[in-house]
C-alpha cells in the first residue's frame, strides 16, 4: 500500500510536466507515459534460494521473486513512408529507392469500400529510461528488461522483400491455412486480422485495427530469433535468478501487452482484439508501447538453487 502511494506521486509529479503542452507524440510524452501502474502490474510471486559459502560453512539464503512489466519498445504503424508518428526518430525510416510510397489500395471509385491497406512499421527502443527505473523502484526490487532506449530494432523499410511482397513467408501453413495465429476469432464476428505473412499489407475495413494487427506483427518478429526479416531480436538471455520475456503471442497478456500512445494516449495496457474505443486517427499514424513480463530476484549467494512460486 505505501508503495503503490510513493508511485502514485512520483507518476504525478512526472506528468505535471508535460500536462500543459499540447499533445504531441515525441520523446517527453511517450516517457511520461511509462508511469502507469496498470501496465506496470508489480507483483511478488514467489521465493528464490541461493548457497552462499564462506570461512564459516555454507548456508542458504532466501530472496523474493517479483514479476512485472517493462516498456521494452515503441512499435509504430502508419501510413505514409517517413512520417513515424513519433517525431525525434523520423529520420531513421525515411523513403529509399526500395520503400516510396505507402497508404491504402484505391481504384478512385467514390463508391468503393476498399480494404487493402499499408502500414510501414518501426520498432524503436522505448526511451522512459532512468524515468521509469525510478517509477518502477519505487514499488521495491526491479528487472532489467530487453530494449535499449531509442534503438532501432525493426524499420520495415529497411525490409522490403518481406515487408512489401510477404516473401517468404507468403507460402508459409500460417499464412495459409485460415485459423492460425488471428488476431480475435472469426465465431465471434471480431477477427481484427491475422499474423501471417508478417508484412505491412492486410485487408481490413477499420484503420485502427489494421493498424493494431501490424504493429503485433512487428511485435512477434522482433520477439523471436531466426527470423526471415531483417531487424533485430528484442530479447534477454535467461540468467541466475533472472527469466526475462519471451515470444509475443496474441492476445496472451502473459507474454506482452499493448499501451495506446497515438492517437489517443493511454494510460492503461490491454492485448488485441480489445473493447475500448478505436480512435481513428485522420493520417493514419498510430503507435503502442509494448510491454513485456519479466521475472527476477535479488541474487544472494554465489549459486543459484531454484526458486518457490506462490501461484
């Protein structure tokens, strides 16, 4: 209780720094925006135990296990090439002879309902930093999470073969085969999209949500090794004491979630397909942080014996 109070006015104090500028996507507000509880979910789930010899003999010591979420990265998708809705790193993804253009499909028919749309995307390293180390302190031990601040991990048009034309993964089962890996269920009548092939064309009438299922695109690439892409992989390598996050699934909050920072900014986190209100926004730029679990405990000892969880 007196933890979750010293954030609440850490976070406060924060935000009342950029509450009188008008909004605008940028570096300031995407790190104030790494305040949230609700994202952070902060729990102690469980005991670690560690040998710690010495002159005297040997003993085990104990630790508590915490788990929560980090910010890991800025994932954007938007519609026109070199117009990253976050505007400090624009210039990382400007249009080169083999990324121009962008937008959506059209045959300049005023009475079409034409689905085909394009997103690029770009996965940068969220910039919250000492910011959010501070805030996520306050509640007691933390974790290291995978990103570096302001790091290029994905620039889709730096990745134009499988980006733009879907090869090779155009012909995977994924791809397909209809049922695998969606974004929502078809019984339901709330099928957003589907993962594969992980590129930036999809058809789907509502913008937000062709945006959402590119950005959980861009997610799952960078959140695995190995893949035909070319980007680099969001991950940390399990250690004593130390289980960091893996692959992005799906509407798995266990394995990442979504925070909503343009057009709209949020503070809450959720997975896709969700049932909050679809902001669309008028050039078709939006971006989420991702947030990704991680576990650990203070080490105390020299070796690492296993560790108890509560649930």
């Amino acid at each position: 209780m007196i933890a979750s109070r010293r954030i609440r006015v850490f976070a406060g104090s924060l935000l009342l720094g950029v509450a009188g500028s008008a909004f605008a996507l940028d570096t300031v507000s995407i790190a104030a925006s790494s305040l949230s509880l609700n994202c952070l979910e902060y729990r102690v789930v469980g005991i670690c135990y560690w040998l710690q010899c010495g002159l005297g003999g040997c003993s085990v010591r104990t630790s508590v296990k915490v788990r929560h979420y980090i910010p890991d990265a800025v994932v954007s998708s938007y519609a026109n090439t070199g117009e990253n809705p976050w505007t400090e790193v624009r210039l990382l993804s400007m249009p080169n002879p083999t990324a121009r253009g962008g937008g959506d499909g059209t045959t300049n028919q005023s009475n079409e309902n034409n689905l085909a749309k394009f997103r690029n995307a770009d996965v940068i390293g969220h910039p919250a930093g000492a910011a959010f180390g501070k805030f996520a302190a306050s509640a007691g031990y933390t974790c290291q999470g995978a990103g570096t601040p302001l790091m290029p991990y994905l620039l889709s048009t730096l990745d134009t073969v499988a980006w733009r034309y879907n090869l090779p993964e155009l012909v995977y089962p994924e791809s397909l085969v209809p049922g695998m890996r969606e974004i929502g269920g078809r019984l339901t009548a709330n099928l957003w999209g589907n993962v594969y092939p992980r590129g930036g064309l999809l058809h789907q009438v509502d913008d937000h949500k062709a945006s959402a299922v590119v950005a959980q695109r861009a997610g799952d690439i960078v959140t695995r090794r190995g893949q035909p892409h070319v980007y680099q992989p969001l991950l940390a390598s399990k250690k004593q004491g130390y289980w960091p996050a893996g692959p992005l699934v799906e509407s798995k909050a266990s394995t990442g979630k979504w925070q909503e920072l343009t057009p709209r900014m949020s503070n809450t986190c959720t997975v896709f397909p969700n049932t909050n209100f679809l902001t669309q926004a008028k050039r078709g730029d939006y971006a989420w942080a991702l947030w990704r679990p991680y576990s650990c405990c203070k080490r105390r000892g020299q070796k690492f014996l296993g560790s108890t969880d509560f649930q």
